[in-house]
C-alpha cells in the first residue's frame, strides 16, 4: 500500500543534472509517529516529470518507504504539485 503525504516545500538542497533535493515540512505525520511539526524531511523531485518545487509550493509525497523505515537514503519523493 501506498502512503501518501502532502507537504509545504521550506527549501532547496542539492541539485544534480534532472533532480532536485528539497526540504519539506510534512502537513501530517508519518504513520505511527508524532513527529515535532516543526520537522523538516528530505523530498527527491525528478525535474522532467514534476518539475523544480520553489519554496512555499505544496507537493504531494509518497512516503511509504520513509515510513517503513527501508533503504531508500531517508527520501520522500514528490510525485505531484
């Protein structure tokens, strides 16, 4: 299944040749956490399918691998505005 997050974008990390790493404060929690909603994570947004999120955007996250807590380097990725 699926876990969806939406999430306000704080700002730009790195960036490489088709990828834009972001920080995002999450609107809801992870599954299963109370999370400080002051907390920022780490959003992968692959440039020529959703484009480069500037800060104050709202994006829509799949969070499944975050929240199961497996290998993917701790990243949500953007799947929408």
């Amino acid at each position: 299944m699926i876990t969806w997050r939406t999430a306000t974008v704080v700002s730009h990390a790195k960036a490489w040749t088709g990828a834009q790493e972001l920080h995002v404060r999450l609107h809801d929690p992870l599954p299963g956490r109370d999370d400080d909603p002051d907390a920022t994570v780490r959003a992968l947004a692959y440039t020529q399918l959703v484009g480069a999120p500037d800060p104050g955007d709202h994006v829509l996250l799949n969070v499944s691998a975050l929240a199961r807590g497996l290998g993917t380097g701790g990243y949500a990725l953007v799947v929408g505005p």
